[in-house]
C-alpha cells in the first residue's frame, strides 16, 4: 500500500474506534524514559500517531458494513484483524522508515482440545514463541499482559469466528548492548487460524509468524508537513493501542 498522509477531516476516527469497541489487535510498546526529547511529539510518537490516522480511516474506507451487521462478532474482528495488516503495510511503505533485511516467516500447527485451560496455555505458548527473542530486554510482566490478552480473546471467539485473526506487536529493538532505542523497531505479526482436524472436538490451530525490523529516518520525517490536528487524533488513537515499558 503506498502511504499518503491525510490532512481532511479526522475528526470522528476517535469517537468511532471508541464506538466501535473491537479487540484490540495492534499492540505499540512505548519506551518511558528513554532519551526524552523536548516536543510534544518525539519522532516515534509522531510516526506511530500518522499510521494510526492512516490505518482508522483505511478501515472504514474498505470495510464499511450495514448497522445491522456493524456490531457482530465476525465484523468487529474482520476490522481488528485488518488494523494489524494495515500496520505492516504503513511500516514497509513509509518513506522515512528503512527495512532492514527480506523478514523472516515461519509456520506452525497446534491441537486444540476445546478444553479452555489446555487451548489457553497453548496459545499462551504460540505467543510467548513469537515474542521470545525479545523476552530477555523487555519487561516481562509487560508483555504478558499482551499474551495474556491475546490468548483469552481468541479463546473467546473460537466458536464465533470463521476467519484469521491477526496480531500486530511494535517493539523497540534494542543494540547490541541490549540498550532500547527510539528509533529502531521490530514488528512482530501472529496469524491464528483454525483448521479441522478430523478428530472429534479437536481442531487445528494454524500459526503464521512474521517479523520486519526497520530504522526510523529523522531527517526524512523532519521534512515532512503534517497537520497538527492530524497528530492530536493520531496521538489519542496510539494512545488506545499501547502498553508503556520503562526503558
């Protein structure tokens, strides 16, 4: 997707995304604390509040839906799922964000049992994998709340939903000294998908994991004319997707 940056009205994307009250499936992990800058938006901030314009107003461009089918549960995760989509796509066609390397994808399959404390577990662990490269500078409580949450609300739709449902998780990356940065990151994407097994009570969960490492451009950005009003609705959507880290 080329990315454009949208200086109309967006005005209302706050009030829908609240109205709308889907699961959340992007996941930003802001460093606090880490080299901070003196501006109401640091240039992290401001590249996470243009996507975040940019991904609430393509949803509502290509998936508009009838009122009566506005608040089922299939509609609400078709958006959700296509908000994490949306984000690898602004990640690789902004221009003030390099891509380091192809990415790197790899495929899994689990049984799922039905029994809730066995299929939670279990996609507490297809989480946990997809994350664990970074488990050891991340806070550890921290990204459990996203595994925690991610696990309970597949679970909770596992008879409700028909379609992949895709995960998006922003993390800083951090040097070789371990230390975080601003402006590096990696995006992690999970696609979890259930598939029949052919065994009574059993289906097949199919995994899809995907992760992109980029470095932000300041000079590049700097350049850049963005709206004002356009950060202030980008800034209170990033703000509804993240999870603070202490740097």
């Amino acid at each position: 997707m080329s990315f454009k940056i949208d200086t109309g009205d967006v005005g209302d994307l706050v009030n829908r995304f609240d109205t709308d009250a889907d699961p959340q499936t992007v996941f930003f992990l802001m460093p606090i604390g880490l080299n901070e800058e003196n501006t109401d938006y640091p240039p992290l901030l401001k590249t996470l509040s243009l996507w975040a314009v940019k991904i609430e107003q393509t949803v509502h461009e290509k998936l508009p839906t009838p009122p009566d089918e506005h608040a089922t549960v299939q509609a609400s995760w078709d958006r959700a799922s296509y908000r994490s989509r949306l984000l690898e796509g602004v990640l690789k066609s902004t221009p003030w964000m390099a891509l380091e390397g192809a990415g790197e994808s790899n495929q899994s399959d689990q049984t799922l049992t039905g029994v809730y404390k066995h299929d939670k577990a279990t996609i507490r662990d297809i989480v946990t994998h997809a994350l664990q490269s970074e488990v050891s500078i991340l806070p550890e409580m921290r990204l459990k709340v996203i595994i925690n949450y991610i696990a309970e609300v597949v679970i909770l739709a596992a008879d409700k939903v028909e379609k992949i449902q895709r995960f998006a998780v922003l993390l800083p990356k951090a040097t070789e000294e371990s230390r975080l940065t601003r402006d590096s990151m990696k995006l992690i994407m999970i696609g979890l998908q259930r598939m029949e097994s052919g065994k009574a009570g059993e289906t097949i969960l199919q995994t899809t994991n995907t992760s992109h490492e980029a470095i932000l451009n300041r000079d590049l950005l700097e350049r850049t004319e963005i709206n004002p009003k356009t950060l202030e609705v980008g800034k209170a959507l990033v703000d509804r997707m993240s999870v603070d880290i202490v740097a």
